[in-house]
C-alpha cells in the first residue's frame, strides 16, 4: 500500500519523483525519514494525505480508508504556520496584546481574527511563546533554528567583498566586490544591488543574469538610458541579442535582452510579462506606489517565478523616508518577509492615523533592525570606502544618453549645414586644383585646414550639451539626494552660466577676478550647501583644489586627453586616498561619441609612446573627425 498507519503517523511510499515531492512538501508537519526512506504525514493532516494519494491514483490501507479523526474544537490559543505567515490565537489579555504588538512585522488579520507575524519574525514568536505560555509545534522550533543559520550566512554574504566566481563570455573583469554582488545576488535572485554610485552596478546585473542565464531578460530603466544599456551588453557580453523600445509604435519579435524605458513600461505590460529575467535600473524610480510606473513594474514583476531573478539597482534606495522601501519591495516580491505592505509601515515608518482619520508613513522607527533584515533578505550595499584598496585611483564611466527631440532638430540642421559647407570647400579645392573632389589631394588639402573647420564642428559640441540637459540635471540631483558634492565640467559659456545658475552659482569661468574664483572654491570646499561647482574646462583645468567632490561630469568634452585628465585631477590630487569618478556623458548619434572615440584614441597612443609600442598617428588626428563629415 502507498498510504498506511504506522503507530502514530501516517506514512507515504511512492517512488522519486519531482513534481509528487513537492506535492508532499505542502502537506502541514510532512517529513522524509531519512533511514525507512519514508515520509511519514501527522495523523491530523489525514485529509491533505487522502488528496495527494487520490490526486496521483495511489492506493491506501484499509485502516486508513476507515479511519476518522475526532471533530477539532477551536482552539483558544494556537500557533500555527500558514502561507508564509506566523499565526498567533489567544483570548484577549492587555498584557499579551502589549507583547505581541512588539514582533516585528505583526499585523492583525481582520478575516482569521488572529494576529499575523512574518515567517522571518519566527525567533521573536517563539520568545512571545515562552513567555507567555503559548505552546508552538516543535517543527516551528526546528525551522527557527534552520532560518538563523540561513539568517546569518546571508547577512555575511551581504557583507561580503569576495567571491570565488568566474561567468564565461563576460568581457570584463570583476573586482572581488563585484564578484561577491553577483554571487549574494545568483542565491537571492530577488533583490537590490544598492552599492553606492560608481562601484558597477549595471556590470554585476549583467553579469548575475548572465550566470542565472535568465534569458529572455526585460532592462527597464531611465528613458535617457536605454541606449546605454545596449551599448554596455555589446560591451560585456557582445555575443547576446540586445534590443531596445524606444517608442508605443512596436517592440521586438526576439530577443534575448530587451531594453525598455519608465516611460513605456505601463503601455508594454502585457507584452512584458512572463520573461526569465527582470532588472530594474534607478529602482527608486519606482518609490512612490501610486504612480503609474510602479504599478506597471508590480504587474510585470508578478509573473515572475520564484526561480525568476528581478533586479533592483539604486545607489540611492530610499530618498527621503523608510516608506519608499515598501514598493520596491512588492515589485521583488518580498514585502511578507517584513510584514506585508502595512507591518511594514507601522514597524519601519512609525506609521499613525491622525484624529482626522489619514495615514502618516513620513516616520521612521527600528531603522538597525530594519537594515540587518534587508541584508538577511534580499540587499546587498558596499560603499567606496568599503572597497577603495580594490578601486583604481580615477574610475572612468562613459554614459550614452537619449537626447531631446527637440534640440536634436536643432543640432541635425546645424550639422547638415557643415556637411554642405564641407562639401562646397571640397568643390572650390577640386576647382583650383582640376581634380575632383574625391581625389587624395583634394582629401588632403581638407586635413591640412581640419583646424579651421572644427571651429565650425564646435557648434556641435554645445548643440548636444543642451539636447542632453534634462539628463545632465538628473544625474546631478541623483547625486546631490545622496549628499554628495558634484563638480560639472563644459566648455561653452553658456552651458557653464546655466548650470551654475541653475545650482547656486558656483563656478570657475574664464574672465572671472580672481577674488571670486577664490570664494567660489572656498564655499565649494568647505561650505555643506556649496553643492556643485560648474568649470569651464580651459580656465579651470590646472591650479585649482576641488577635493571635496569624488564626482566630476563632463557635459562636454575637450579635444585632448590630457585636458580630460587635468580637469578631474581637481578633485584627485597627490596624497588623497578616495578614488574619483569621471563620468562622460555622450548624447547618442553626436558629435559627442566621436570626440569620445578620438580621445581613448589619443590616450592609446600617449600611453604606447610612454611605454613603448607602435604608434599610428593617423588614427588620432583631428582631421579623421572632419573628414567624416565630408564623407
């Protein structure tokens, strides 16, 4: 027989098998013993085994076909576990409401007319159980000791800074930082990587979901953005089809990354749904539960399976208040670990109800314990002066952005007025020389004038900066939320002018007295709401201390590596120990990535100059960049 009595329990044999195991598993006190090979069922849970032996057509005994278990009397006092959740019954008594009120994540069921306790807070139910004189299931006691050992090996690897990893395909290199966020990131699979801006966090979603080979994988991110994370999969993992929406006309038939931004996620939900793999970038983004975007990722999130991984990136959580954790939470699927939406709030936000009524979650309570059961849960957060002996002095982080519509139109006339210009000096050489215009002479003649004509390709340059202003704003005020000072590099006046009045009007510009410069660079370094320093990257580039800042964005770039070098040494100077972060900021389909290239080009040849190596000088010519738009 399949089901039979033995003693006191009630013993199922059946051969292995996945989907059946699982099934037994689901039944209330199953457990397998190890040396019959048997699971043995509680006598009490007999209905659940009747159903698992009708549901897969096995047979029972007939003591077991007979047997009948007495009529349960409600129970004034019970501890019972049911979907996740710890159940707690008794009489009402003052004191005992008092004490239960303090387990972490406690919230009264209206419907079970009991109170609720997350399966994390198993430790503080049991200590509430002694008590008071509760009596719990002993397979509660055993679980709780097997949740604190699993409790405290996540919360070491939350902590940790190293992994023994390797993920074959990817082209990089990982830190053993980054190496320790994947691994933490492939056991949880559901989760924040929160490291602190700077540290790689797109590399380490790249790389977990490359080793979960979760694919097909949905990227959501910021709209300026989107280009950006298919240029950094042809960058790391070139051999995978990444696709990007950028508009409600149409999306992808196949793909195995699919980038999609904020902005067209609640319109592409239904055709987002049910992929291998989720990631979500800026995830604070998604901090506010009423706002559409949130409630489009919840949807998509939902289908995940348990073995799904959804990523959550942000440098920068929770803004402002405990709260915004909530929705970040639902969207991983993770909020009943705290409490559900509510045990959430009253625990972490010291949520009230005002005498008119209205919920208050602006608060913030248990903010240590909060942050140890995160860690234990689904977080994982290192900061730069955590792993600072892994980092290089200078971090270099190109970031490709979507620039405006509008000002691109701008810039697409501007630049179509060079080309003609171009063309027709092209011509006007061709006649002197009775060539035409193809010809390498006429070709050569135009090299020869490149420095000329880049004062006209500079208009670009200042063209692209504002076409990518909104995004040059955000990536500031991302950083200014986490306290951090900024400092802005740009070239063209105007530029400068904007973003230092835009931000307290701290500058260092050509024509400035000297006297001013001085107090702009005093505030800057000592003043805690001197925030942000804009420079014209020719008058600020050398003689200046800028140290307070760790940050420096280029908004637009110079024409040398040696300038880009000058201007973020500001705020890396000789005997500093924190490593600084240059960031470049391109504008996709601009002059911007072209300078970029031109630039790596030339620092390429400075360095095989320095250390020795073949040199081809034509490669780092600035005439390479005029001739292409003649081409």
């Amino acid at each position: 027989m399949n089901l039979y009595l033995d003693t006191d329990v009630l013993v199922i044999d059946t051969p292995y098998d996945p989907q059946q195991v699982a099934a037994i598993k689901r039944i209330k006190g199953a457990k397998w013993n190890k040396r019959a090979k048997l699971w043995e069922i509680p006598v009490r849970e007999l209905a659940a085994a009747r159903g698992f032996i009708e549901h897969f057509g096995y047979s029972m005994s007939e003591e077991v076909a007979r047997l009948t278990l007495p009529a349960k009397s409600p129970s004034l006092e019970e501890i019972v576990e049911e979907d996740g959740f710890i159940l707690i019954k008794f009489p009402y008594e003052r004191v005992r409401i008092k004490g239960v009120k303090q387990i972490p994540g406690i919230t009264w069921n209206q419907k079970l007319r009991c109170w609720a306790a997350p399966e994390t807070s198993l430790e503080d139910v049991l200590v509430f159980a002694d008590r008071f004189g509760l009596a719990a299931p002993s397979e509660l006691v055993e679980k709780q000791k097997h949740l604190a050992l699993k409790r405290d090996e996540m919360l070491e690897a939350s902590r940790s800074v190293d992994a023994d990893l390797e993920i074959s395909g990817l082209q990089a290199r990982l830190l053993p930082y980054q190496k320790a966020g994947v691994n933490y990131m492939s056991k949880v699979k559901k989760g924040f990587i929160a490291d602190e801006m700077g540290l790689g966090k797109t590399l380490q979603a790249i790389a977990t979901v490359e080793n979960l080979h979760a694919y097909p994988c949905v990227v959501v991110c910021p709209p300026t953005l989107v280009l950006n994370w298919q240029k950094e999969y042809a960058r790391w993992l070139p051999h995978r089809d990444c696709k990007v929406v950028t508009n409600r006309k149409e999306i992808p038939d196949s793909y195995e990354i699919l980038v999609v931004g904020y902005s067209n996620l609640h319109f592409w939900a239904d055709q987002l749904k049910g992929k291998n793999g989720y990631v979500f970038d800026e995830s604070h983004y998604c901090k506010s539960s009423t706002s559409q975007r949130t409630k489009a990722a919840k949807k998509i999130a939902k289908t995940a399976g348990p073995e799904v991984p959804v990523l959550l990136l942000t440098g920068t959580p929770i803004t402002n208040r405990p709260a915004e954790y909530a929705p970040q939470l639902q969207i991983v699927g993770q909020i009943d670990k705290f409490g559900g939406e509510w045990g959430f709030y009253r625990r972490y936000c010291d949520a009230f109800r005002d005498k008119w009524g209205q919920w208050h979650l602006e608060g913030a309570s248990n903010l240590d314990e909060l942050n140890d059961r995160l860690r234990a849960t689904c977080y994982i957060r290192r900061t730069k002066d955590q792993v600072l002996t892994e980092l290089p002095p200078v971090i270099h982080d190109p970031i490709v952005v979507e620039p405006g519509a509008a000002a691109m139109k701008e810039y697409r006339k501007a630049e179509a007025d060079i080309v003609q210009y171009l063309v027709d000096r092209a011509i006007e050489i061709a006649s002197e020389l009775g060539l035409s215009p193809k010809s390498a002479a006429v070709q050569a003649r135009l090299k020869a004038e490149a420095n000329q004509h880049l004062v006209r390709i500079s208009i670009l340059r200042r063209l692209a900066a504002r076409a990518k202003m909104s995004a040059i704003e955000e990536w500031i005020e991302g950083r200014l939320e986490q306290s951090r000072k900024v400092v802005v590099a740009a070239h063209h006046r105007d530029i400068v002018d904007a973003l230092a009045d835009k931000y307290g009007g701290y500058k260092i510009q050509g024509e400035m007295e000297v006297g001013d410069v001085e107090r702009a660079k005093e505030s800057f370094q000592n003043d805690p709401d001197a925030k942000v320093m804009v420079l014209s990257i020719q008058a600020a580039k050398t003689g200046h201390t800028l140290t307070a800042s760790q940050d420096v964005l280029f908004v637009e770039l110079p024409w040398t590596p040696a300038d880009v070098d000058q201007t973020y040494s500001r705020c890396h100077r000789i005997g500093q120990t924190g490593s600084v972060t240059a960031t470049y900021m391109l504008a996709s389909g601009t002059i911007d990535e072209e300078i970029y290239s031109l630039i790596e080009r030339k620092r390429s040849v400075v360095n095989q100059a320095t250390d020795g190596g073949e040199v081809e000088a034509d490669d780092v010519s600035l005439s390479q960049l005029v001739m292409k738009f003649v081409k």
